[in-house]
C-alpha cells in the first residue's frame, strides 16, 4: 500500500505555472498596489514605539518600514535547499502536515483530500478541501504565505507549489520521527516553544499509557489488521509501519513473532498466514469508508468465516475495531489518539 499519495503534474501544468508565476511577478502599478495592499493585511501586527518615528520624515519612516517588513522573514533549510518563509505565518497550509499544525493550536487554511482515501476525519476541521489528486491551481485560490510538505513530496511537486507561495518541504530525516516533525512544523509556523509543550505533553502521555499496559498486558502479543474492501483481503501490519508501529515502540507493547519479523510495512495475508495468527489482541479498521458502506459490508464477511472464529483473539473477545483515518495516519495527534484506544481496550 502506498503510504501517500503524491502530486503528479498532469499534461497542460507548464502552462499553469508560467501563468502562476507571471501572475506572482505582477506587471504594471495597478497589479504592486494591490500586492502591497494583500501583504500590509497579511503582515504580524507589530508593536512599534512611536517616540522615535514622530520626528522623523516620511522618507525615513518609509526606510524603517522597509527594514522592518525584510525582518519579517528568514531562511530555512528545506531537503530542496533554503527556502526565505514568513517569521509568524498568517495562512499556513500543511499538506499531510494537518495533524501537526492542529496539535500546535495553528488552524491550516485547507485540508488534504483524495477521492479514494477520503480526509482525516479525526481532526474534525472546518476548512476548505484541497484534493492533492488534482490541480494544485486550487491552493492558489486560497493565498496561502506558507506552504509545508512532508515525504509525499517529491521535487516536482515542491517546484510546482514553490510558484505559488515559500514553500519548506521538510529533510528527510526529520520525517523519519514524528516529535523531529512536531518541532520542524512549530519552528516553521513560528512557535518553537509551543512546539516543545506540545511535545513534552505527548511524551508524558506515551509514558503514562506504556506504565498501564506494563500492568495489565504484559507479554501479551498484538497485531493490527486492515480490512481491505476492494478487492475484500486483510492486510498484516509490521513494526515498521509509520503509522501503527508507534503502539510498539512508543508503548512497549509486544508484537505477534509474525508482525515483528516483516520487513514490509505491511502485507496481505494468506488463509495459512491467518491461520497461524494466534496473538491475545487484534486491532482491525477498514481501509477506506465507515463499516456501514457496501464495499466493506461485502468484505466484512471474511470475519464470518470458520478460519477467523477460529483465531485466539476472537474466541476470547479480544478483537478491537477502531477508526480508520488515525489508525492509517501517524501524527501527533493520531499517535495520541491510538495509544488511548489500545489503553482502553487493553488496560480497562
């Protein structure tokens, strides 16, 4: 399964980002004036003293402002190169970055989409869809200051979303650790300290669920499966996955020997495979959609078979349903949001 899903530009998108960047250039004093006027709205209120610019004449109150508007952006190391950003962001977007920015108390101006995944609905936010399936021409209707990227990424697509607004696609290295996310998002956004609270909070949380399942399921194995509607499969989960592993590492649990041995993020797994899965917990979610929809309704009946009411966890009431979208999603917020899910079904 791929993790994400990436930004391809389509036939026709040269054309789009000369105009974008012709538009973004500007031509005539028509087009400065009302350039000048959208960033004068965007721009941090500042503090100013007034003592010391009430003697000085327009021409030098001119000059201050001047020096004062350049001070208001510096340069970040991005894994494209350095990036100028705004210093305090007033319309941040963060694509897949959305669980970040919500944790750090910051609203992003839109939310990512795909048709065939849907939106993270655990993060309940009331802004404009941006379906990264499509023509990224909607984000430049939405004026964004600064636009943030994660590893769904590539250079093609930062080129394309750079047009529009400074845009930081995060190293690399930081995305392999989502607390190196956190802080990379708050010093970006412009609340380095804000992002450390968040951080130190999150890691109290993971080290008071880890200390309530050492009590109640020590030794216990567990396993996380995905119901796969489409094509109606099941897919195994290893340690490795981004997004459920954190159950692991963050919280000590123990994995079934056959999900710590994969090396893959994830698999399908055979009737022989299931066959031998005889760990005491099991977490399962569909891939796309509620429960409650056709094409999982048709998939749900691989639970109704002999093979799965044959399974450890099953006859002793230990399979979990959970949601979907924070189960496939590896935020902060997400991570948060399992650890009490499996503190509540394993440490009751």
């Amino acid at each position: 399964m791929k993790q994400r899903y990436s930004i391809k530009v389509k036939a026709g998108a040269a054309a789009w980002i000369l105009a974008v960047s012709t538009a973004l250039a500007g031509c005539g004093a028509g087009s400065e004036s009302r350039s000048a006027a959208a960033n004068s709205e965007a721009a941090p209120v500042q503090t100013q003293d007034t003592s010391s610019t009430a003697n000085q004449s327009p021409a030098e109150q001119s000059a201050a402002a001047g020096t004062a508007s350049k001070s208001e952006t510096r340069t970040v190391r991005g894994e494209f190169g350095d990036v100028n950003i705004p210093a305090h962001p007033k319309r941040p977007a963060g694509i897949y970055l959305e669980d970040y920015m919500v944790a750090l108390g910051v609203k992003p101006i839109v939310q990512w989409y795909h048709p065939n995944w849907g939106i993270q609905d655990y993060l309940k936010l009331d802004v404009p869809q941006f379906d990264i399936s499509g023509s990224p021409e909607a984000m430049l209707a939405q004026q964004p200051d600064l636009i943030m990227l994660d590893g769904g990424m590539d250079q093609t697509a930062y080129e394309t979303y750079s047009k529009i607004a400074p845009t930081y696609r995060l190293p690399q290295d930081v995305l392999e650790d989502p607390r190196k996310v956190l802080l990379a998002v708050a010093d970006a956004l412009g609340i380095p300290e804000k992002g450390k609270q968040v951080l130190e909070n999150y890691d109290q949380t993971a080290a008071e669920s880890k200390a309530k399942l050492e009590q109640s399921a020590k030794g216990e194995t567990v396993t996380v499966l995905r119901l796969n509607g489409a094509d109606k499969t099941m897919a195994l989960f290893g340690v490795k996955n981004s997004y459920t592993g954190t159950i692991y590492s963050e919280l000590g649990l123990t994995p079934h020997p056959m999900v710590g041995e994969m090396q893959d993020y994830q698999a399908i797994i055979s009737e022989e495979g299931l066959a031998e899965l005889d760990a005491d917990h099991l977490f399962i979610f569909p891939a796309r959609g509620d429960w409650d929809s056709e094409e999982n309704q048709e998939a749900k009946k691989l639970l109704e078979r002999p093979i799965w009411k044959s399974l450890k966890a099953v006859k002793e009431g230990h399979v979990y349903v959970v949601e979907r979208s924070y189960w496939q999603s590896g935020g902060i917020q997400a991570n948060l949001l399992k650890f009490a899910d499996v503190v509540k079904h394993m440490a009751p």
